[in-house]
C-alpha cells in the first residue's frame, strides 16, 4: 500500500455500516458491532500469522461517545485475548489514552503507554 508507510498485510475490519436508505445505526448498535469486528480483525492476524496490529480509536466521530468506544474497543480486546497478537492503539490525546489505560485494566489486560 503506497503512502505514509509500507505494510507487508493490512487487515481491513468494516466494524460498522454508514446510515444509508433511512437506516440510522444507534451508538449501542454500532458498539456491538464493534464487539464483533475487532475479535473477527484480530483471529485473522493471529491466522495469518502476523505479531502486531495497529489501529486507532473507531467510532467517535459522530457515532458513539468517546467513553463508549473506548468500552466497546476493550471489550473486543478482551475477547480476542487469548491470540498472540500486539495490538499497538494510536491514541494522540492523552485523556483517551488515560480512559483507555483504565477500560483495560478493568478488563486484566496488559497495557504499555508512551
């Protein structure tokens, strides 16, 4: 893939679908789907054997509080848990890292900021 940066694989998980033809997605609905891709993203790396994934935070845009996606985003985590996977979360603004750092170790899962 041309462009800021070279990957050898990029997995491309749709977590969600636009409001499109009168269907507007909830904030919980579009959480759920979030649930669902993360878990389904993370297996095929493990499949594929990859040792790293890198990803940011998905849905704050207009779809779901920061809070909730961040909620939604662990819960995933803890659902793919037992795959050997690094999953690397891009989180430019400190106050989500900090939620995220919480989220995850209510979750017992293993975090490492910088």
């Amino acid at each position: 893939i041309d462009g800021v940066a070279r990957w050898k694989t990029i997995i491309v998980s749709a977590a969600y679908p636009h409001n499109v033809d009168g269907i507007v997605y909830s904030s919980d609905d579009c959480a759920r789907m979030l649930r669902a891709a993360i878990p389904a993203a993370i297996a095929l790396a493990a499949e594929l054997g990859l040792a790293s994934l890198a990803t940011t935070l998905i849905g704050t845009a207009y779809r779901m509080s920061v809070d909730q996606a961040i909620r939604a985003f662990v819960d995933a985590l803890a659902a793919a848990a037992k795959y050997p996977i690094r999953v690397c979360w891009l989180l430019p603004e400190s106050a989500h890292r900090e939620r995220a750092e919480v989220a995850c170790r209510q979750r017992d899962l293993v975090t490492r900021t910088r």
